[in-house]
C-alpha cells in the first residue's frame, strides 16, 4: 500500500513564515520555519527565501532538494540542521531541510518567502519585537502567534517561551493563539485624533457575534506591548454593537501620537467559545 497525492501550486498565504532565528547563538545557524496554512499538498522545490538590500530583493537562495509539506505541516529550512536538533529539544525530527539561506541581520531585516517569482510572504522583523525583559536574544527565536494574523506586524509575533528552550522548530508554536470565528471586531475608522475638534475625536469599536452570551474586554497597548487604557472589562456585550475610546490613557492622560494595538477578548458563559482580536490603528496630532 502507499499513497499518493499532487502537489499543487500555492498563492499568497497558503504559506506563511511561522518561526524566525535571525541572531544564532556561536556556530549555530539562521534558520527560519515556515507553516502550510492551506488544504494543499505543496513541493517546496524550488521555493526560495530572500532578503531586502539597496532598495531591492536581494540574495535569493533557492531549496534545491525536493520536500513535500503537507496541510498544517511545518518545514524548518536552514544550512545547519542537526545544530538545530541538537539545541532545541522541542524540534521534530523529520521537519528540516538542509538549504542555503540569505543573510539575515541580528537587529532587523526581511525575510521573503518566494515560489515561482511570486512572494508568498514576507515578514519585517525587528529585535525589538523580542520580550523586552530578555538579557539577550541571542540563540531565541520569534514566533508567529497567529498563522492567519499580519505576517509584518509586531503584535503578531514574540520570544518562543523559555520552558521549551526558546525555539519550536517543527512544531507548534508555544506562542501559538489562533482566532476563533465566532466572533470579530472592526473600528469605524483606524485613525484617532482627540483634539475635541469634532473630527475623530473618539475611537469607535464595533463588534458581532454569532451567538449571544459573551463577556468581553477592549484594551489597548502601545508599539512595545504596553498596556495603555483598559477600555472595557468583563462586560456583556450583545450579539453586535459598539463602543467608543476617548484617547484618555489609565493614569489620566492623553494619549500620544503614534501606532497601537487594540486586542479585544471575549468568552462565551454558556458555550466556552473564545475571541482574541487585534487590530493596528493609529492616533494622529496636528502639527
């Protein structure tokens, strides 16, 4: 008996970057673990990863062996394999493909994930994305918490935990948190400028459900991942309806010009569904 199967071709966000190395610790290797968020059987032959230098995308490397990646699968690629399973106890043997990799910064770069010309994804990391109370990040890796969440945005992404090692290559991530569907939330508009001169003076939160009986909270953080205004908590909300944030932060004051993060949470007192949402918006000032 065997089996058999096509492999097929693959379009933007059937693979995702999941899982990034960039600063090794000494005679370790960049590697950079990539997720089949789709229902295909996809070949990564061919693929290549790439970097963004002098305005451009530089330094493709392609994976020249072939690899069949399979729905909900992983695949770690990196030049120095059994380095990695020797590091990481959480790794999965089975998972990896030896493959030549562009350089990639230990403070920021881009990662570009490429097959048949087209960019499949692509993720502008920065070390600051890393918890920020590590000593150091070398030898940890960064991990996507929702495969279908936003591959460049820093909310999407942080240190793989400390009880695993650090690192998941192949495996689940540990910082793994995925949005569930019976719920979403959508902001009026996504920017906010609470100068009371009538004119996006507020931040208007709308939200639905599928089904009544959710208990849910709105809070707000900054580009660092600080907490800055608990808007709503523990409130019964209805099936849909909105709320609205006035820009003033927990201490009393307004808050200042720039990107932040709006993560709205709501549990289910009956059926135990969850939410977990966040959405980028942005808090603009007169010049």
């Amino acid at each position: 008996s065997g089996v058999f199967a096509l492999p097929e071709g693959a379009v933007e966000g059937d693979v995702v970057i999941n899982e990034i190395l960039f600063n090794p610790i000494t005679g370790g290797s960049d590697w950079i673990e990539v997720y089949n968020n789709s229902s295909k059987l996809i070949d990564l032959h061919g693929w290549s990863f790439a970097n963004f230098e002098n305005d451009t995308i530089s330094h493709q490397q392609d994976i020249k062996d072939h690899f069949l990646l399979y729905p909900q699968n992983y695949a770690v690629i990196s030049e120095d394999t059994a380095h990695i399973i020797q590091q990481f106890s959480a790794a999965i043997p089975g998972s990896f493909v030896q493959s030549n990799l562009p350089s990639y910064s230990n403070d920021n770069g881009t990662v570009y994930l490429i097959s048949n010309g087209a960019v499949i994804d692509v993720v502008g990391y920065s070390e600051d994305w890393h918890f920020e109370l590590l000593d150091d990040n070398e030898g940890k890796s960064l991990e996507r918490i929702d495969p279908n969440g936003e591959s460049g945005h820093s909310s999407n992404w942080h240190t793989a935990a400390e009880p695993i090692g650090f690192g998941t290559p192949g495996a689940q991530n540990s910082q793994y948190l995925s949005a569930l569907e019976t719920g979403n939330f959508f902001f009026t508009s996504e920017t906010l400028s609470p100068d009371n001169d009538g004119y996006e003076d507020v931040l208007q939160i709308n939200y639905e459900f599928t089904a009544p009986g959710f208990v849910g909270a709105f809070t707000v953080y900054d580009d660092r991942g600080r907490k800055i205004a608990s808007v709503i908590q523990s409130e019964l909300l209805g099936v849909d309806g909105s709320f609205t944030w006035d820009g003033i932060t927990d201490d009393g004051t307004k808050v200042s010009v720039g990107t932040y993060i709006g993560v709205f949470e709501a549990f289910n007192i009956e059926g135990g569904e969850v939410v977990l949402r966040r959405k980028a918006f942005v808090v603009a000032g007169k010049l």
